[in-house]
C-alpha cells in the first residue's frame, strides 16, 4: 500500500513538472513566426526574442532584424496570379475599373518590381465599390505601402491607394503630388513631401503611417523618413477600396506593385522589410 502511495506521488510529481514546463507558453499566448497560410520569413532564424505582448515577433539572421508581420495586414496584392484583383491576404478581391469613355481596363505586366505588376492607363483602376468592411474606421492605426513607377502620362495627380468617402477627415488618400512629390490627405489635414527628381520612370517605394496612440502621422520614400506631422483625429469611413485611385482624383498612369494595407503603425525597421517583398 505504500508502494503504491509513493508510486502515485511520484507520476503527481511528473504530471505537475510536464504542466509547468508549458504553462509560460500557454499563458503567454506567444504569437507565431509568420503570417498564417504564408512562408516563414526566409531572411530570419527560427529563434524568437519576441514579447508576449508584442503585436509582431522580432528575430535574429547574421545580416539585420527581421521583424515577422502577422496579422496586422489587412490586404496585399502582389499581381502574380491569374485574378489581377486578387488579395493574397484573402479579405478584399478587387475587380476592374474604368474611368474613361474608352473603358481601358488594368493590364498584367511583367515588369512588376517582383515579378508581375499592375499596369495602369486611361483611366484604369482596381476597386471594390460599396461598403467594406474591416478597413482602418474612424480614428485607426494604419500603414500603406506600395512601389510605384509613374510613366509621366495622364495626371501628375494620379492616386495610388484609397478608401473612404469624399468629406471632411473621412477618406484615407494617396496620391502623386506632381511627378516628384507624395500626397496624402485626408479631405483635410493634407500631407507631404517633394524631392529634386523626378520619380517618372523609377520604381520608388511609398509608405505613409498613422499611429492613432500619438497622433503622429508619417511619410516614407524607400524607406526614408521624409516628413511627419500631428494632423487632427481622421474618422475615416469604411467603404469604396480603390488601387490606381482616389476618392475625388485622376487615375495613375504607369506600373504598381505590391501594394499593401497594414492595420498598426510599421516602424521603419518594419518598413524596410516590406521593401525587400518579405511579410512575415
């Protein structure tokens, strides 16, 4: 009987040694390494530093932090597959659009910055039209991205990504501000920058970021911080998601690529990965 009393306490003892070995984790939450459904990030090791409460998960390679993106991204649209629209974070498929009499539609290209690309002309776009739900509402954290390379045809004014409704602070615009400026507005509180060259023909990366914890709003040219500002609140509407367009403006003409909508503020370590074509 005591055999059997000593027996017990012992596999007791196992029991609760096996329980706190995974207790940290389990009451952790600890986030997972990459993006569901997506490739681990080739760049990073397997090993992670990351914060239980962190909203992405830092790891080390030999050559730079890696930072895995999770599911702070709302849309990505690569251009790679047979549907042109098509979100490869599977929440928003997009369908094509025309602004002109012609009825020019988006075209396929080759000549993406990673492979394939969007190209845009005569009034062409991409867009979901109506109410959309789960795009960044009301005063939201957001980051947009995208590479761009304008041909200098149609508008200098030509809008790169949006949603949102043509009203004061209710819209989330991007656009060109002449062929070497950025411009993003928001039916008021207009933002941005200017460089010496011209970006026709160049492919540029475009980030622009709202951290609705401090206010602060910024503007990124391949990776560069190039303005910031406190802008008053946004209180964006949820509706008419648009690629090669804004809310109230002309149309782009030339090639984008890997455009992006991310529902948190990227720091510009983060930025820089999404650069590299690397989201978790």
């Amino acid at each position: 009987m005591f055999a059997a009393k000593k027996s017990n306490f012992a596999l007791g003892i196992l029991i609760f040694s096996l329980f706190v070995s995974v207790m940290p984790q389990a009451i952790a939450g600890n986030p997972p390494t990459s993006i569901p459904g997506k490739s681990p990030n080739p760049k990073c090791s397997t090993s992670s530093n990351s914060s239980p409460t962190a909203k992405v998960s830092v790891v080390k390679n030999s050559n730079k932090e890696c930072v895995q993106l999770q599911t702070n991204l709302i849309g990505l649209w690569t251009f790679e597959g047979s549907n042109l629209g098509a979100d490869t974070s599977g929440f928003y498929n997009l369908t094509p659009q025309s602004d002109s009499s012609q009825q020019v539609l988006p075209l396929k290209t080759s000549q993406g910055k990673y492979g394939s690309g969007l190209h845009l002309q005569q009034g062409a776009y991409l867009g979901l039209l109506g109410g959309v739900q789960g795009l960044p509402a009301g005063n939201t954290s957001f980051t947009y991205s995208a590479w761009i390379k304008p041909d200098g045809q149609g508008s200098s004014n030509g809008g790169i990504l949006a949603y949102g409704r043509s009203g004061y602070n209710l819209c989330n615009s991007l656009r060109l501000n002449g062929w070497n400026g950025i411009w993003h507005y928001w039916y008021a509180n207009d933002f941005g920058f200017s460089v010496d060259n011209s970006l026709v023909g160049n492919w540029s990366h475009i980030a622009s970021t709202y951290d609705s914890s401090t206010g602060e709003r910024k503007l990124y040219l391949n990776g560069i911080l190039m303005n910031t500002e406190i802008p008053n609140a946004p209180d964006f509407i949820s509706e008419d998601l648009l690629i090669g367009k804004t809310t109230a403006d002309s149309t782009f003409s030339g090639t984008l690529d890997e455009v992006a909508i991310f529902r948190s503020a990227l720091t510009q370590v983060q930025i820089s990965q999404v650069m590299d074509g690397i989201y978790g």
